[in-house]
C-alpha cells in the first residue's frame, strides 16, 4: 500500500520532468491578464498561498485568492478581476466548481489547474493546464501540494513571456534556478531524517504545535497546520510573522513546539529575534531554514535559493516530520476515518 513517504520520494523525479517538459505557450487570455482571482480550498489554497508572491512577480499581475464556497455565497467579483484560475487536484471539488461556473457566466476567461483534466472542474472552465503528476492515491497530499506550486511558478513565467514582463534571459535564468532547487530535494529528505532522529522524543510527546512564516512562506506554514492536523491530530496551527505577533504569542506555554521557517531574507531578523524572546516560554522553538544550521535546534538545509523559490523546498521537511511524528505516536495513516465523509456532506462530486 502507497504511504505519503512514497509519493515524497517521488517529488524529485516528478517536479524534473514537468521542468524538463516545459516550453512557454503563447495565449492571447494570458496576455490580457492584469489582475487574477483564484479560487482554491485545502492544500490547493496553501500552495497558492505559497506561490503568491512569485506570480505576481514574475508575472507582474495582482492575484487574489479566495475560498470558493464563502465566495461563491458571500463574495463579490472586483471589477478589475479579468481572469480566474480554479485550483483543485482532484478537480471534483463541489465548491471550487459552483463558483467557478458562476464566474464564467460574467464573461470572465476561466481556467483550471488539476490532476484530471476529464474531471468535473476541467469541464466547466474554458481551459485547463495539466498538473502532469498523476493521481495521488493518499488522502494526505504531498506530490500534488510541491507540483501545484510549481505549476504556478511556470504559469507566472508563461504569463510573464505573454506580457512582456520578463526577458527572455530572466526567464531562462529562474528556469535554471528551479531546476538547481529541485535536485536538493534528495538532500532536504536526508537531512530531515537526521533532524527528525535529533527530535525524536519531544516530537512523540508534543500536544500543539506551531509553525511561523514570512512571505512565500506564510503559505508553507498554512500547508504545515493542515498536514499536521490531518495526521498527528494534535492541534496545529501556522501563521504568519507579524500576525503571531499581534495575538497568538499570548498563548504560548510549555506545551508548544514552535518552528520558524526563515529564508535569507530581510524578515529573518525579525523571526529570529521571535525566536529568542519565545524560546524561554514554550517547549522547544525551532528553525528550518534554507541557511547552513548554527545549532541542533535548527534545520539547515544549506541551498543557495532566492527567496521567491523557496516554498519548493521548505515545505518537504513539514511533508516528512507530519508522517513521522504521527507514525511515532502510533497512529495508523493506512487506516481510514470518516469514510463516508464526502457522500455525507457532498463535499465532492
């Protein structure tokens, strides 16, 4: 039976092909493209979150992302919005495809990103861009949470060839970039077991757990609490820096396992200072960064990695320490709850 681990091991091999695979598309939507709304729940919201930043750099775009079933009820379309992008892996999502079908009845150019381009989502937009990884069979996504960012990453550089925003030489160069950051990944998940093997006991007693990040990384952190909470099912939950500051800190006790997400950055100061003044209040506060480690409560993963790339690689020792520690605490992933969860509530179709 596949585990998580399994489709984590994957990664590597998968992210090289559809990097190895991809040419830049010339489509006349694209171009138009100034401000993007993008509908998305889950690890599917996480992983735009996560590649927010770059599209909208390397694209020169504004993009919005909103929950598709409280938009769809509650929401109201911007008139500046001139395209929206449902995201959804499975591409049965209910809510993603009603509101994107109410969308399209505005006259707005729709488009997918999914797994199953025959799936219901793929029928009820105008176009569909393949996430070209296969189905994952597990219900806790890994594969399908780095393919996604990816995806986005390219479609910003497609966007970007569209527009004009970037030349052809910026294009070539984070291609190039990518392509380095994507062979560190056997390295992240050695370099993972080893920190998980240091941590072991405190992971197997922790009863909350808390992970911060800062820019790309917000959505890492948000990708952090949903994998957490779906498989060590203890409370989880991840925030963004300054917002930890402005409440959540109060919280803080003995109980808590803070991480830090840092990346070379004019914000890690500000994280690592939190860390500082933290680190007497909880549990253990600890860092995973794409910096060489300074001591053992940090995971250094030691990539030279431009900051706008990083979500690709800070997200996989989250992927590996969520089945780990679940595992440590005994539970059995293979064993299916809820069942009948998605009949029940029609969460899917």
């Amino acid at each position: 039976m596949e585990t998580m681990l399994d489709y984590i091991n994957e990664e590597e091999a998968t992210l090289k092909n559809i990097l190895a695979k991809f040419t830049l598309k010339k489509d006349v939507n694209f171009k138009k493209i100034n401000n993007l709304l993008i509908l998305a729940t889950g690890s599917s919201y996480n992983a735009c979150l996560a590649a927010k930043v770059t599209l909208e750099k390397f694209a020169a775009i504004s993009v919005t992302i909103e929950e598709p079933y409280n938009f769809n009820h509650y929401g109201r379309i911007s008139d500046g919005i001139d395209a929206v992008l449902a995201v959804s892996q499975s591409g049965k999502s209910a809510s993603t495809i009603d509101a994107i079908a109410k969308l399209k009845k505005e006259g707005l150019f729709t488009f997918a990103l999914t797994s199953d381009v025959t799936s219901p989502i793929a029928e009820a937009v105008d176009e569909v861009l393949d996430l070209e990884m296969g189905i994952e069979k597990v219900g806790f996504v890994t594969k399908g949470y780095v393919t996604t960012v990816l995806q986005l990453f390219l479609l910003g550089l497609t966007i970007a060839d569209n527009k004009g925003a970037l030349l052809p030489e910026q294009i070539d160069f984070y291609r190039s970039e990518l392509k380095k950051v994507i062979s560190e990944i056997p390295n992240v998940i050695a370099k993972t077991n080893d920190f998980f093997a240091v941590h072991e006991a405190s992971f197997k007693l922790g009863t909350r757990f808390i992970a911060i990040g800062y820019g790309p990384n917000w959505g890492t952190a948000k990708e952090f609490e949903t994998k957490f909470t779906e498989t060590v099912r203890k409370p989880s939950q991840g925030f963004e820096l300054e917002a930890y500051m402005h409440g959540p800190y109060l919280e803080a006790n003995s109980e808590h396992l803070v991480f830090f997400i840092e990346t070379k950055s004019v914000n890690r100061a500000r994280s690592q200072a939190l860390k500082t003044y933290m680190a007497p209040y909880v549990g253990q506060a600890l860092t995973i960064t794409t910096q060489a480690a300074e001591n053992a409560t940090e995971l250094g993963l030691e990539v030279e990695c431009d900051e706008l790339l990083s979500a690709l690689l800070l997200v996989i020792p989250f992927q590996i320490l969520a089945y780990k520690i679940a595992t440590a605490k005994g539970i059995d992933l293979n064993q299916r709850i809820f069942d009948d969860f998605d009949r029940v509530l029609k969460s899917k179709v």
